[in-house]
C-alpha cells in the first residue's frame, strides 16, 4: 500500500478548526496504514447506504447510481494498485469518501448523509469479521478431514496413554486423535456461535443517537446479509464485544493447536520416536547436519501466545471507556487483524502438515509394553473376582513392584508369579494383560475398544460432512 501526504488537503470535518492539523498528530493518529484493508467492507456499505437514501429520498436514483458505479471504479483501483491513500485523510473511509467526490463532484458529498464514521466502521468491521468466522470454520473443517482421514487408518494401532506424562493405559491411536477431533469439533461451535452475534447492523445509528433523516434499516441491513439491525444507537457505534468475543474463541483455537502441537514435538523426538514429520514442514539446522526439527509445530505453538496476547489488549482496551464511541476504539484494528492473520495461517500450515505425518507403530507398541500400562487392567480382573478395589489396588501395586525388579512386563509374569500375590488369580488373567486385551475390553461408547474407534470415527465423519 501506499501512502501520500498532501499538503493542504481540506479534512472533511475541518469547518470548525481555524489552524491546520499538527503533523506529529495527524501521523499519531492516522489509522490507513492499517484500516485500508477494509476498503472492500466499506464499498459494500456505501452502495447499501446510497441505495437505501435513494428509496427514501434523500438523493435521487441517478446520484445513487453515480455513486456506486464510482465507488464500484475506486474499489478496482484499489486492487489493482492504482489508488493513492493520503495518510491526512486519516482513514480508509475519508480516502475513499475523497476520492468519490474527485471522480463525480457533488453527488459524492452526499453519501454521508444521514451516517457518521462511528457507524460505518462498525458496520465494516463486523462485515470484515463476518467473513473472517466463516474462512476460520472453512479451515478447521480442512482440518478435521486431514485429521479423520489419518485416523482412519490407526484404528488397531496401539500407544501409550499418558497422565502426568506418564505411561498410563494403552489406548488406539485412532482415539487419541479423535480426541483432537473433539476439541476442533467446540471450536467450530463456538466461531459458529460468535457469528450470531457479529452479524447484526450498526449503520444508521449514526455517531450515537440515530439520525433525523427517515433511515429504512431493515432495507439496508437486507442489502448487507445481515441478520437484523442493532437496537440501541449508544451501544451500537461502541460495542466492541463481537471482536473479543472472536479472539476468546481463536484463543481456544490456538490453545487447542498449541496441544496437539506438544505432543507432535514430543512424539517427534527421539526420546519418543512415535512420528516421522515429512520433510517439507520440517528444517534443519545451520550447524548440526543431523538435525531435522519440528519447526512448523513449534511456531503454531508460540504464536498462540501471540494471539492470546491480542485478547487481552482487546479487553484492556475496552474495560475502562464510558459510552458511546471513543477515539481508543480505532486501536482494536491491528490486534484483530492480527488475530485473524495468525489463526488463518496457522490453521493452513498445520492442516498441510497432518498428511505427511508417518506413525512408528511398532515403536508405540513397544513403548505401551514398558509403562505396566495394563495394571488397571489387572486390578479390574480382581474386581470382578469380587476383590474389593482398594485391595485390588494394592496387590496389583505389590505386583508392578515385583515385576520392575525382575524386569519383565506384567504379561510375561508366570502365573504361580502372579498367584504369590493373589491366589485368586487364574490363567484367563493373561487375557487382559496384553495390551490388544486391554484396549478391546473399554468396550463402551467413548471408550477406546476398535470396535467403538471405528463408530466414533463413522459418527465424527458424519458431523463433518453434515456441517459441510
């Protein structure tokens, strides 16, 4: 983009002022050089606005047509490169308001009748943040797919599941990433939800309490898609909920992203050697030829410190400002669009990475067999041999104590091993000591057994399609 200062332009609200505009200020308190990306928004309601005053009288048919086939004109000059933003003219609505006059005289004057810049910003921003919900659910159902699609062929394979970072129960990889699912399945949901809110219509609240001009709001917010126009002028032009309320939900997004991105590197390492990342969405190092790191999963997870971050200045920024609209309201442009850029690319890059991930299946394998990750299911045979738990739990403690010593996996004790700690014990115990046994009997809906993976996964591919 850029930018002109012209000496001497007339601001549009300088009949009142006798001095020009101090340099230092007008550079200070210029928003073009990140607003102008709202040129399209702002067109669009424009020729809503301009439609709307025709119908009602204000300009005649022939005006309103002037001016939407000038602002249609300033929009192509726009994306061709071609327009020549002036930072004293402040922002992107005076630029483009400036430019229409230019181009055909005094029918351009008369688009902000009956509007001021407090409403034509909300109005841009929540068409801006409106497509912005949609392109964000449009990339995590990419997601989704990648990630539905990967499972589909992990359903047998077994890994170790942790708490505390420790081994814990053998679980199908399939689940675990069905897990993942769940989480992108809310933020779906939530963005969903957060675009009710957006899509409401601020335009003809003026700059707070209305206009004395017979505005028709429902024809306009019509023309603009959205779902009715806002019921209280004051809240209207300084109601900045609908932008915290997106970066809320793209901070869980984000947070989300940052999880599974944990356990990638952590699965990538060689400590852990459960995935191999393809080679595209990995780099190397500048001084160890060796190396071959998870980069990709690494950024994702710092930057959703970066857009979390964004949140909180958005809630910094409005915690303190009495009604109605306040000059500080022009700083919630680059925290949002910031929070927008980083979650689209974020979203694309790991959706991208997903394909070329490549599990080590035996390495998973191997890995459930070293934690005793069947003593729950050692206790739970004792259970139903009428052991009470609290005792189950011990012997099977007393059990994994004697099997570290000895070095051997829980399944490959002898059964008059096993018997030395609960005579109770028989030989259909080794059923449930192997980690196939383990996994098969959480036999239950959400549980980890095959048979219920391959449901959820049916189910969940569903869902997708349905939303789709």
């Amino acid at each position: 983009m850029t930018t002109q200062h012209s000496a001497g332009k007339k601001k549009p609200w300088g009949g009142r002022f006798t001095e020009p505009t101090n340099t230092l200020v007008e550079a200070f308190t210029e928003s073009i050089s990140f607003d102008a990306r709202l040129y399209r928004q702002d067109i669009e309601g424009s020729i809503a606005h301009s439609k709307m005053l025709a119908k009602i009288g204000v300009i005649s048919s022939d005006e309103a047509k002037l001016i939407e086939d000038g602002l249609l004109n300033i929009r192509d000059q726009i994306e061709a490169g071609n327009f020549e933003w002036s930072t004293e003219l402040e922002d992107v609505h005076m630029n483009i308001e400036a430019r229409l006059t230019d181009a055909i005289g005094e029918a351009g004057k008369k688009l902000h009748t009956g509007r001021s810049r407090n409403d034509q910003v909300a109005t841009d921003i929540r068409l801006y943040m409106r497509q912005a919900a949609d392109d964000v659910v449009t990339l995590i159902q990419t997601l989704q797919k990648n990630l539905l699609d990967l499972a589909s062929n992990e359903v047998e394979t077994i890994l170790p599941g942790f708490t505390h970072l420790q081994v814990a129960q053998p679980i199908s990889l399939a689940h675990h990433l069905l897990a993942w699912n769940e989480m992108l399945e809310r933020d779906v949901e939530r963005m969903q939800d957060c675009r009710k809110r957006i899509n409401v219509m601020p335009l003809g609240s003026a700059a707070l309490a209305g206009t004395s001009f017979p505005l028709d709001r429902n024809m306009t917010c019509e023309l603009l898609g959205f779902e009715r126009p806002t019921r209280n002028s004051l809240d209207a032009v300084s109601d900045r909920d609908f932008l915290i309320e997106f970066a809320s939900a793209a901070s869980v997004v984000m947070m989300h992203l940052s999880r599974m991105c944990e356990e990638i590197i952590l699965w990538a390492s060689e400590s852990y050697k459960f995935i191999d990342i393809g080679d595209a969405f990995c780099t190397g190092s500048s001084i160890m030829p060796q190396k071959k790191n998870p980069d990709i999963a690494e950024i994702v997870r710092g930057k959703s410190g970066r857009v979390i971050g964004n949140l909180q200045a958005l809630l910094v920024l409005m915690k303190s400002q009495p009604l109605a609209y306040n000059r500080d309201n022009q700083e919630d442009k680059e925290p949002i669009f910031d929070t927008v850029d980083t979650l689209t690319a974020s979203l694309q890059v790991f959706a991208a990475m997903i394909p070329s991930i490549a599990f080590n299946r035996e390495t998973m394998h191997n890995a459930a067999l070293k934690g005793y990750a069947t003593a729950t299911d050692l206790a739970e045979y004792l259970v139903r041999l009428n052991v009470p738990f609290r005792d189950a739990h011990e012997i099977v403690g007393s059990t994994v104590h004697y099997a570290i010593k000895q070095g051997k996996p829980l399944s490959e004790l002898s059964l008059k091993e096993l018997q030395s700690f609960g005579s109770m014990i028989q030989n259909d115990v080794y059923d449930v000591l192997t980690l196939e046994g383990s996994v098969n009997a959480r036999d239950h809906f959400g549980g980890t057994a095959p048979s219920r993976v391959k449901e959820a996964l049916t189910a969940a591919t569903q869902r997708l399609n349905t939303e789709n």
